[in-house]
C-alpha cells in the first residue's frame, strides 16, 4: 500500500502503537501488524511524474576492487547525488582501504548523508567508534560475532547473552543514539530509546551474503523513511521503522526461496524473491 492509503490506519491506531514499540509485545503479532503498517507508510507511490533516481540513489563501499590511490576524490565526486550510503559488504580489511573508508565516512557525515554500516564497515567502527559517535543518521547491522565486537571497543563489557534487548539499547545510547540492529533468530533492533524486534518467519538456512541483503534494502528504507518523516512513522524514529522494513523483507525472502529451493538456497535465491516479498509485505 502507498503513502496516502497507509496514513489514516496508522493514525487510527497510534495507541496500540505506543505499546508495539515501547513494550515486551513489540513481537506479537499485532506488534508486528502495526509496525509493518508503518513501513508501508513510507513507501514512496510509483507515479507518472518521477523521473529515475527520484526515489533515492544509493552508494555501496564495498565489494573486492582495490582502491585507485585517488578514492575517496573519485567517490566525493559521487556524494552529492547520493541519498544514502551503505558501507563495508565484502570490502576487506586493508588498512589502505580502511582509511580510505574513513575519509568517505566524515565527507558523507559533513553532507548529512544516512549511512548503514555492515561487515569490515564495522571492524573499523570497532578499531574507532569515534568515527560515528552521535550520528544518527546511521544504522550499524552487525551479526552476532560483529555485535560483541562492537560491545567490548565501546562499552569494555563481556557481552551479556541473555539480555539482548538491553545490551542493544545500551550500545545504541553509548554511541550516542546511532541505530542498532543486531542480527539473530530475533532482530532486535534500538535508536537508545525504544527498542523493536523482529521476528517475522524466515527459514533455517544460514548461507552467506543474507546479511548483504538487508544492508542494502536498508540503504533503500533509510532514504524512504527520512523523506517521509516523522509524521509518517508516527513520531517513531524513521531508521528504526527502515530497520525493521529491511529486516521483515530480508526474513520473507529467505522464507519464501526456502520454500521453493529448500536446502541448497543460496543469497541470489533470495534476491529472486526481493519482488514478490515486497509486494506480499507492503502492498497489501
Ligand atoms: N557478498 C560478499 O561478498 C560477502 C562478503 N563478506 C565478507 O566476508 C568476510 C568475513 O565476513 P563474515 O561475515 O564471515 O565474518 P564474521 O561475521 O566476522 O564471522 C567470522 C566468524 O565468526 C563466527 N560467526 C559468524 N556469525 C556467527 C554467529 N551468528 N554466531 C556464532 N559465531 C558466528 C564464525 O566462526 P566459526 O563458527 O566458523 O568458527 C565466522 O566464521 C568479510 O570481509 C565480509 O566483508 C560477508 O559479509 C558475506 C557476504
Ligand atoms: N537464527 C536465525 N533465524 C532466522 N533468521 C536469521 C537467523 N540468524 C540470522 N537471521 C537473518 O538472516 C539475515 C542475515 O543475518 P546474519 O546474522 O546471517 O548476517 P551475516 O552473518 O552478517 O550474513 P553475511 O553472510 O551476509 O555476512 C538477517 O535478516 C537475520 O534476520
Ligand atoms: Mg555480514
């Protein structure tokens, strides 16, 4: 559904929302319902009056050619057309490469530009948390190995398994309410003041590069959800409802390739299915 046809529904509910977000039922099925319905929300309509890269145009830092000695010069030339940047799928960990990102980082914050930051996006961010402290047009998605990393260069704790919500939050505040999303059975996300989880059915396959998937839509939501605002998402923090959009899509494709390739489903399977999960999930 698109923006106009979603709004009057969220509003309608704006009650059973504040308990969606704020309380332990944020998974429930209704949670779930509600907070989908504002991922809806800010899906920008398909209309005859756009024209391509009106909808956001979206860089990706990573991937496996090595830098020009001129990089961040070539890609500065880039930043101003950009709406959001995504940072780190696949991008090594070379200390040439890394500083580069570094540069791109701190020239992407200065132009305001949202960045979500994967993979060896976040080894860096581990070795300096000082390159996004108080960002908060950032998401960092780290898996459960990257999220413990992540914990002991920021907050010096040994990570703490059985409270997941709460070592969410407490990285997100310690970085100065930069969007967390950390990857799991259930993704808990947190912007340092309310925290999401989803847990739409996804499959038991594990293969590589799922994470890529959601990192990129992400890049997609982040744009949508800060150009729709916060009337849109009902006062909610845009990257957070963008957070949990990526998050359900990513989780409905693999649960839809699963269920067509089983057990050899692969990353590109699921890319397949980018199409009709979106469809399924928000425009209904
Ligand atoms: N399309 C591409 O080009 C992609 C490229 N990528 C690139 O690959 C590089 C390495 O990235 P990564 O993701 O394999 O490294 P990371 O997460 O540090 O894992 C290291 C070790 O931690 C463990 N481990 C992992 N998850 C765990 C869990 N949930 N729970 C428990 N343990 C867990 C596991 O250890 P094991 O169990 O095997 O001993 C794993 O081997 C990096 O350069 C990235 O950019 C990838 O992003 C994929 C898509
Ligand atoms: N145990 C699980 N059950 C269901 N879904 C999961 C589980 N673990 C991760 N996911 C989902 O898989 C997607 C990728 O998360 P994952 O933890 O595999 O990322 P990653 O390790 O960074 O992947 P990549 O191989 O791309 O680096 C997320 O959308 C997450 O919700
Ligand atoms: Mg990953």
């Amino acid at each position: 559904m698109a923006v106009g046809s979603g709004c009057a529904a969220v509003w309608g509910c704006r009650r059973v929302l504040k308990r969606a977000f704020s309380l332990h039922n944020a998974h429930s099925v209704k949670g779930m319902e509600d907070a989908l319905q504002l991922v809806r929300n800010i899906v920008p309509p398909l209309t005859a009056k756009k024209h391509k890269g009106q909808d956001g145009r979206v860089g990706v830092v990573g991937g496996c050619r090595e830098d020009s000695p001129d990089a961040v010069h070539d890609v500065g030339k880039w930043l101003p057309r950009l709406h959001a940047l995504v940072v780190g799928p696949g991008l090594g960990r070379d200390d040439v490469l890394l500083s580069n990102v570094k540069d791109i980082l701190e020239a992407s914050k200065a132009r305001g530009i949202p960045i979500v930051i994967d993979a060896d996006g976040l080894w860096l961010i581990a070795q300096q948390p000082a390159l996004i402290q108080g960002y908060q047009k950032a998401v960092l998605t780290p898996n459960h190995v990257e999220f413990s990393r992540l914990s002991e260069a920021v907050l010096g704790d040994p990570l703490d398994g059985q409270d997941r919500r709460g070592a969410v939050l407490r990285l997100s505040q310690a970085l100065g309410n930069v969007t967390v999303v950390q990857k799991g059975e259930r993704d808990v996300i947190s912007d340092g003041k309310q925290v999401l989880e989803c847990s739409q059915e996804g499959s038991g396959r594990r293969c590589g590069g799922q994470g890529d998937l959601l990192s990129g839509s992400l890049g997609v939501l982040v744009h949508w959800a800060l150009q729709a605002g916060p009337e849109r998402t009902d006062g909610f923090s845009p990257l957070l409802v963008a957070a949990f959009g990526a998050c359900t899509l990513t989780r409905q494709c693999s649960h839809q390739a699963f269920q067509k390739h089983g057990r050899s489903t692969t990353t590109t399977d699921m890319i397949a299915e980018v199409g009709p999960a979106f469809s399924r999930l928000f425009e209904t």
